[in-house]
C-alpha cells in the first residue's frame, strides 16, 4: 500500500527519508524533534546549523547520520493559534514541501510523524485530515511509500488517541441508536417484559394503520358516510405513473456529480481505490448496482461532504445507520474531511469491524 499508518517510534521506521518537526531556528525543540536528534547523533544539529532559519511550512534536508534512513526532511510546522491565521493552509504547506523535497531527493519511501498535532497544539482531527489531504494528493501524480507514524503518545506527547476518540464516537452514537430502537417503535414504548404495554401518562390516539379504532360499534364502523381514519391517504396515482416519476439512477447520479467537479475523473477512482475498469463498468451501465461498499469508496473519491454522501448511498439503496458500528467510522471520517480508504480500513480494522473491500470486484 502507497499509505500506510504506523503505530511506532518514527526512529524506528525504515524509510529513505524522516520527517521531523523541526524547529524554525536551528536548535533542538521538544517532542519528535528531540527524540530524532537524540536517535541520530551529534552530527545532525551541525548539519542543521547550517542551514539557518526555515520559515514555517518549509522543508531542508540532511543526512540522517544514526537513524535507519538517507535523510532527515526538517519540516516547519505552524503552531496553532485559534484558526483564524491561516494555521491549516500552512499545514498543508509543510506537507506539500515535505513531500516535494522527497521526491527531489529521489526517495522511494518516506516517514511523517502526525506534524503540528504534539506541542503545537493543532486539533488532532484537523491535523489528520490535512495529513490524509496532502498524501492522497500528492500519490495520485506520484509513486512513493509513505508512513505515517501515529501512535507514541508517550515519546512525542501526543495527548490523547485518534482512534480512541473514534471509538467515544462510536459508542456515544452506537448505545444511543440502538436505545432508541430498543425502547421506541414510532413513538410508541416497546413491551414490556411481562408482554403488555407500559401504561401511558397521558392519553395517546392511535395511529392512522388501516384497522378501526378499538370499542367503535359495528354500525359505526360500517357507515359509509363517516371518515374513519384521520390522516388518511388518498391513493389517486397508479403503480405505473409512480414508476414513470421514478429518480435517476445511481449511475446517472454519479455522472451529474462527475460534470459538477473539476478535475480529472481518474482522481476520483484513484482516490477511491476502485479499478479504472469497475469505475468504466459503473458509469456505462445506468442500471449498474454497486456494493454499499463501493459507493462509500467513491463518495471518499469525490470527497463529498455527509450529506451528499448519504444521497449518493440512497441512489444505490443504501443508507448510513447509527445502529451500525462500521457506518459509524464512515460518518466520523467523512465529519473531518478524511478522503482516504486507507485511513477508513485502518480505522475499521482498528475497531474489529469489516473494511472496505478495495479491488477489481464490487
């Protein structure tokens, strides 16, 4: 996998180049910092005097000296002030020039740590979502390994988990969801244990549901004149005119989406992780039924945002639940803008549930 995200000591990883969260002035700093420079020796504070101040969301290279890479891509991130200084577009800058200087460097792999999320405070979510952003960017043009390192709280003081507020995410969802459908169905308690209703505190009327209401004499009930159901429903427009109003389909939907975008419709496949032949097969078949899989991979693709996302499942008859733990880690990626099947699976896979089926079959 072009992505992939590493739960370990970045100075562990083998990679062609490391990124570290450098300082702007040429001295050790706390975090990843400090335990880069520790792994690789003396050499690399000289070799970063050198070259002086980097501006924030800038990029230099040295050699890694101690550590099991050619390089060490001295990365500035912008601390995080309130949001309103332009923090992310600067993040995503120092990705960019990162991530730029690597392929300079000819390496064919490189190892980010999750930059500006430690001691500089950036939202762990936004930091994540700008990191997911600029990788899956920049392997649609280009071929290269990248790792993220994520998980060493206690090295680089990363308070908190990602993917531990992902599961607080789906259990506040998930227990709430299935609370409700335990104990109400359309407004109406369940039974109890003891097989009857609960008694109500206040008198309810019952529902319009095609039976007469209880006690009424069969007189009543017979009389053609008396309209016996509130709210009825007048059904005027036969099957067949239903059918003809019917909506477009998935694969037309998808088109409309395709036109409405800017840029090329391989970006969406490849971010998708679909094949160029399923993504064809979809596109020329108006009746084509994808997975349900499928369609949150393409929706990732076209980094729609939830609600379009929802549409675009509803075309294929498809629906996100909060009863359903894996439409959970869906939601809570699509919320923070994560467009990467590869984080998605990481994230499902990290919760025990079934990934995204990626490939050739849908």
């Amino acid at each position: 996998m072009p992505l992939q995200i590493v739960r370990n000591d970045i100075t562990k990883v083998r990679a062609d180049a490391i990124v570290n969260t450098a300082n702007p002035e040429a001295v050790i700093g706390g975090g990843t910092d400090y335990a880069i420079h520790m792994a690789a020796g003396p050499e690399l504070l000289e070799a970063r005097r050198k070259i002086g101040d980097i501006a924030v969301g800038q990029s230099a290279a040295t050699p890694a000296y101690g550590l099991s890479a050619k390089y060490v891509l001295h990365t500035v991130s912008p601390a995080w002030i309130d949001g309103s200084f332009g923090e992310e577009e600067l993040l995503r800058r120092a990705y960019d020039s990162a991530l730029g200087l690597a392929r300079e460097l000819d390496c064919k792999s490189v190892a980010f740590p999750l930059l500006a999320a430690g001691t500089y405070s950036f939202p762990h979510d936004l930091a994540l979502s700008t990191a997911i952003g600029a990788f899956t960017d920049f392997l649609l043009e280009h071929e290269m390994q990248i790792y993220l390192v994520l998980f060493n709280a206690k090295a680089f003081g990363i308070a908190g988990s990602l993917f531990d507020e992902l599961k607080s995410y789906i259990d506040d969802n998930y227990v709430s969801a299935r609370h409700e459908e335990e104990y109400r169905i359309d407004g109406y308690p369940r039974p109890s244990a003891g097989g009857g209703l609960p008694k109500l505190a206040s008198k309810r009327r019952f529902p319009s549901i095609g039976i007469p209401r209880p006690h009424r004499k069969k007189s009543d009930v017979c009389a053609p004149q008396e309209n016996l159901y509130e709210d009825s429903v007048s059904y005027s427009v036969s099957l067949d005119e239903i059918l003809r109003q019917h909506d477009k389909t998935f694969s037309e939907y998808l088109l409309d989406l395709l036109r409405e975008r800017e840029g090329k419709d391989s970006e969406v496949y490849k971010r998708a992780e679909v094949s160029k032949q399923l993504f064809s097969k979809i596109l020329n078949n108006r009746d084509y039924q994808p997975t349900k899989s499928t369609v949150i991979q393409l929706a990732i693709g076209l980094q729609l945002d939830l609600p379009q996302t929802r549409k675009l499942l509803e075309k294929a008859g498809y629906a996100l639940t909060r009863s359903n733990k894996s439409d959970l880690v869906v939601q809570y990626c699509i919320e923070r803008k994560i467009y990467s099947v590869t984080f998605v699976n990481e994230a499902l896979y990290d919760c025990g549930l079934p990934l995204l089926k990626t490939g050739l079959k849908s």
